[in-house]
C-alpha cells in the first residue's frame, strides 16, 4: 500500500532522516473512485469505490448521512464485513461499498468513514440515486368533453412505475411555458378559457438520468356544428378491393359538434374525432356513408352523404389465344376471369357489336387476310383497362431440332422436334419412306405430335434414313425432313507443335449422326513421361488401342508425351450407345512419315520415274551391245558371278555409272568346271545370261 507522508524536512533532511533513522509523519486520507453522485437502475450491482493511503489496516465503517453504520470491516481481517439488516445484500470490497440488487429506498447518501489508532479520521460521501423505468404512461383529459365556454381543462398523467425528475409538455410540438393560459403541476397540464385554437396534439415527455418517455393525447375543442366537410383520403374515384382509405367529417360550431359515421343506416364504431379507418376494404363496403353531427349543448344535428366505390380488379392481365376449330375455323380467345365487376371484352377488328366476360370466344373463317394480321381484344374494367392481342400464322420456315441422348438403361434415343411459329400449334404427321409414323415400339410421339422419338435406331440400320414432319393448321402446312444417320466421322486433321511432343486431333460431324461419344484411338509406343525419364518406354504396337473416350459435343482433342523419335498413327472413332461406326482416316506423327501433300506428289511422280529409269536402262544395254563387238570375250571371273545376285541401290540411280567401264582382270578358267562344282562355291545358281548382263555392265 503506497503512503503519502507529510515531511517537515528539505530534501536533503528527506535522504538524511531515512539515513539516522528520523520520523517521518504520515495522514490517513480517502479518495473517491466513483463519481460523488451515482445514478442506477433498480436491480442494479452498484460499488461505491474508493481508495486510501496514509496508514496500513485502517478500520472501514459506512454510514447514512444521519450516522446510521450499515457496514464495517477491518482491513487485514478475514472476517467478513458487519451489515445492516436493511440493505439487503451488501458487502465491503477493499473498502468499497458494494450493494447488490438496489432497491428505489438504497437512494440516500452514504459516508464513508477510515480510522486508524492515533490517525485523525478520514472521510468522504456519495449520493446514490435509484430510479425505475417508466412504465404503462398515460394522460387523461378531465373533462372528457372539453368545449369553448368551459373554465379550463385538465391533462393529468399517471404511470405504473417510474419517477421523473423532468416533466415537459408541449402543443404540437412546441413547448409550453408555464404561464397564460397554462399551467403546470407536479403530474397535471391545465388550460384554461380554451378555445377551438387549443385543438390539437399534446406532448408529455418524462425523464429521469436513467430513461425518458414520450407520449401524445389528441384533444378536440368542439364548437359548432357548422356545414361539414367530407374527405377521403388517398382522393381516388373509385378504391380497389385491399385498399386502405380515410373518411374525414369536420365541421365548425360552438359548442364543437361530435362527428358519428353511419353506412346505410348502421351506425359505424371504430370511430375518432370525425375520422373513419377503412382497411383492407371488400366490394360490399361500397356505398353512402353519413356523417353525423350533433351538438350536444344545443341539441343541433347536421348530416352528409358520401358515396365510396370499390371495385375488384380482374386476376392478372388479359391473355388472348387462337386455336382452331372442327370444321377448319379460327376460334380467337380473350380470358380476363375474376373482378367485381367483370371485365368487359370485345374483338372489334373481327366483330364491332359482339362482346362478353370473363372468357370471351369469337369464331372468324380462317381467310389468307388473317394470317400475320393482329387482332386485339379490348378490356374495360372501371379501375384499370388493358388489352392483349394475337396474330394467327401458317405454319412456315420449319426448322428440324435434332438430339441423341442415353436413357437410364444406356440406351440410344434420337429425339427430332419439328418447330415452326404456326399460331395456332400446327398438327404434324411424321412419316417415312411414305409410311406414317404413329406411337408405339421404337417409336414414341409427343402429345403435341411435334417431338418424335426414336429408341435405339442403330441396332437396326432399316431405322436410319429420312424422316418428314408435315405441319398443318387451319392457315397452311409445311413439310421438312431429316436424314438421321449413323454414327459418322465427315473429316478429321491432325497437327503437332514444333518439339513432336504433342498432337491436337480435330473432327467434324454431320448434324443429324447419332454420336453419343467418341473413342481416340493411336498405334505406336504408348505414352510416357518425356525422353529423359528413367523410365523405360514401351515397345511399339501395330494395333489401334483406344487411348481416350469423349463426349459427343467434342470436336478435338490433344495428347502429349509423345517421343518425337517414334512414330503414331492416330484416329477417332464415332460412338453410338454400344455401337461403333467407321473410323475416320489414320493421321500418321513421328520421323518419316510424310505429309499429305508430299505423298500425293510422291504418288504423281512415280510413275514419271519408272518410265524415265526404263529409258536409263535401255540406253545402257544398247551402249554395251556396240562395245561388246570390239572387245574379246573371256570366261567371266567368280568376282563378277558374285555381282550378278547384288542389287543396285534404286534410291541412288546416278550411282550406276559414276563409276565408268572398269577392267575384269586376267580370265578365271575354273570358271569351266562342272555345273554341279561350281553350284557349290558360288552363293546362288546364276544362268548364263544373267552373267552375260552382269559381265556388260
């Protein structure tokens, strides 16, 4: 606990004191923690908190201001505090009083009090202050009927709970004084001489330093009556079935007149001050309504009529439609349903003097003038009028909808919807190979006829070919057909970056295949991490092997790890459930494989070069012939018997006769043996001839 001493001394009598052992005088004192006056709510926790210093183990005791002890307790003491039987829970916390649930009686002022043995007493004092929160305000007006001519009037406020330290009134916002012609008391507002100018809103605001509290009266000065005047509110000609409306009665007089309202003849509660509340109003409200003036002092009546339309709006908007009837007609629709009153409908373009409600039809001949043209239907209702209109039209420009799909089980289903802007709904035929087509089997019909559906066709190839729908309605028909076919690849590339690693494979369709995936398909070694791997790659394989499965929207795909020094064959195959089409062409990627291009050009020049090789030779064989007639023929050495079963290298012909005319060297004699020997000793069986050309060349 620091000490707070009072020394006599200099600062060097300070340090030299401490020194020697001199005495050092010290004074008990208080400090306040919590502000000296404390507001709290019933039920509140509140401390009253302070500190000391001075001394150590000073004696606490709390008191009321008229010295009556509710607490004490000896620092250093473990016993608990001594408290007074009055204050409920209490308790002392270092000193602080702590009071634990306050009552509106814990208001008082409360001292606190130290001492300690040869200590002069510290002290220091708090005000608390308990309030409640209001509850349940309220003001009465006495009298009751408050009229010019009267001494004064009264608004006096009660409440269930709360005290207020503030008490504010004011007229229509504006805060009354104390003064002419009012006066305010502790709970009570008096007017006096009031007159029609004291009509008005009247505000109590009460406040305390815990809560506040606002409330209004309304108070009438009657006078009169004089000539009323009716009012709704909002100002509408005739009201909507739901709405909200305000009927206003006012009227001058002296004394003022009390309004009544009256709805054939019954007279209305719920009633203020000459204004009638009508919410969520029904058509049988719609009526006179009288309001009823009456002066009670002078026993005068007045009363006014006034009359409130209200209406049921149909349900939604109008909606019209054509269709088309037995005999070959147009039926024109025109449905607005509901309202209170119904709606009044009519086609004037088709007939002036026809209408109806409710649901309005009108059958016209279905003439070429009506196709494309817009025929409106009129709707009058007193809230809202509104119109809807139609165009009938020939079935025209059908456009075909082709669609596969697999079914739960897996199973193909071609779906082809026949559409076109026929107004009304076209009735379509479907057909094949001049057969029609009714549902059943593989076969299944919309409602509407225009969506046909076909189960499984490619199991049977006989349900493939051209399918027409043939559109009719009472202005026209129209025919389009369909070519389903199986599933087909109609052309495919292949290309590969700059490196060889990788391909992308792109393929079209044609739009009615059935396709319902598609398979890539690849020879060559399969597909590894790139070269440098560790890993070893796979042999080559000259079997297409589907190397990934794709969904029938794809139009291309891409495959990597490829080894640039290997060769691949790739190509996609069409898909239709479980059965699969023919395969688009083989793409060759890898060395030595050529381009489309350079082999069609390969395949030109061919034959170019068969015929240009046969004239080469020919002109050899004649040049040898002339020089076979001046040289002198010897048996032909084994060297050249050997020559004769050596190819010549086509891909290299300027090879042939680089080399020029050599000699054959001194003649071989063995040359003559027996068949039978020599067959042993030379590779293959030569003729004489083919040693003869040899020999030549």
């Amino acid at each position: 606990m620091p000490l707070h001493c009072t020394l006599k001394r200099t600062c060097w009598g300070i340090l030299l004191t401490f020194l020697i052992g001199g005495v050092v005088d010290c004074v008990l004192q208080i400090s306040r923690i919590s502000p000296s006056v404390v507001n709290a709510t019933v039920g509140d926790n509140v401390t009253l908190a302070v500190s000391y210093s001075g001394v150590s183990n000073p004696k606490v005791e709390w008191m009321t201001v008229g010295e009556e002890v509710i607490a004490t307790w000896q620092f250093g003491s473990s016993a608990k505090p001594e408290t007074s039987p009055n204050f409920g829970a209490l308790d002392i916390d270092n000193g602080s009083l702590v009071f634990h649930n306050v009552q509106l009686n814990y208001s008082d002022a409360y001292v606190v009090r130290m001492s300690k043995v040869g200590q002069t007493p510290a002290t220091t004092s708090f005000t608390l202050s308990v309030f409640d929160i209001f509850k349940n305000v309220s003001i009465t007006a006495v009298p009751k009927i408050i009229a010019e001519g009267i001494k004064n009037f009264s608004l006096q406020y009660s409440t269930t709970q709360g005290e207020a330290t503030s008490v504010e009134w004011f007229f229509n916002d504006k805060k009354i004084k104390n003064g002419t012609p009012y006066i305010i008391g502790s709970k009570n507002l008096t007017v006096t001489n009031p007159n029609r100018t004291h009509t008005g809103r009247y505000t109590l605001k009460l406040s305390n330093p815990i809560n506040n509290v606002t409330i209004d009266k309304n108070i009438t000065v009657f006078y009169g009556p004089e000539q009323p005047i009716l009012t709704v509110s909002p100002q509408k000609n005739a009201f909507e079935l739901g709405d909200t409306l305000s009927l206003s009665c006012k009227a001058g007089g002296d004394p003022a007149p009390t309004a009544s309202w009256k709805f054939n003849g019954v007279v209305l509660t719920g009633q203020q001050g000459g204004i009638l509340n009508l919410t969520n109003v029904k058509t049988n409200q719609s009526g006179v309504y009288t309001c009823v003036l009456e002066n009670k002092g002078t026993g005068d009546r007045l009363e006014k009529n006034f009359t409130i339309n209200i209406y049921e709006r149909p349900l939604g908007s109008p909606l019209c439609s054509v269709g088309g009837t037995g005999s070959g007609d147009l039926q024109y629709r025109c449905k607005w349903p509901g309202g209170n009153p119904q709606a009044t409908l009519s086609f004037p373009a088709l007939n002036a003097s026809r209408s109806g409600s409710g649901d309005f039809n009108l059958t016209a001949a279905a003439t070429p003038t009506l196709s494309g043209k817009e025929i409106i239907c009129i709707g009058r209702h007193p809230l809202a009028p509104q119109n809807c209109s139609v165009t009938a039209r020939g079935p025209a420009e059908l456009l075909p909808v082709f669609a596969v799909a697999l079914d739960d089980n897996g199973t193909v289903v071609v779906s082809i919807t026949c559409a076109s802007a026929s107004v009304p709904l076209a009735n379509v035929t479907w057909s094949r190979g001049g057969q029609v087509i009714t549902s059943g089997g593989r076969y299944q019909i919309s409602p509407n006829t225009t969506v046909l559906s076909i189960v499984d066709p490619v199991l049977d190839t006989s349900n493939l070919g051209i399918y027409i729908c043939d559109a009719t309605n009472p202005l026209g028909r129209a025919e389009s057909n369909v070519h389903v076919l199986g599933p087909t690849i109609l052309d495919s590339s292949l290309s590969s970056n700059s490196d060889g690693t990788m391909v992308t494979l792109s393929w079209q369709t044609p739009p009615t295949s059935i396709v319902t995936a598609f398979q890539v398909q690849m020879t060559g070694p399969a597909l590894t991490p790139s070269s440098g791997s560790s890993r070893r790659r796979k042999r080559a394989t000259d079997d297409f092997r589907t190397v990934q499965q794709l969904a029938a929207t794809a139009r291309s795909t891409t495959l990597g790890l490829l080894d640039p020094k290997s060769s691949y064959q790739f190509r996609v195959v069409p898909v239709a459930g479980q059965t699969a089409g023919q395969p688009s062409q083989e793409h060759h990627a890898g060395p030595g494989g050529l381009s489309e291009a350079a082999i069609a050009g390969i395949a030109a020049g061919v034959p170019c070069a068969i015929l240009l090789l046969v004239l080469l030779i020919l002109l050899i064989v004649c040049c040898a012939c002339k020089r076979r007639r001046r040289e002198t023929r010897y048996p032909v050495s084994r060297a050249v018997d050997k020559a004769v079963v050596t190819q010549p290298n086509l891909n290299a012909p300027h090879k042939l006769l680089t080399g020029g005319m050599k000699s054959l060297g001194p003649p071989d004699y063995n040359l003559h043996q027996a068949p039978s020997e020599r067959s042993s000793t030379l590779p293959y069986e030569v003729s004489p001839p083919a040693v003869r050309m040899a020999t030549t060349v």
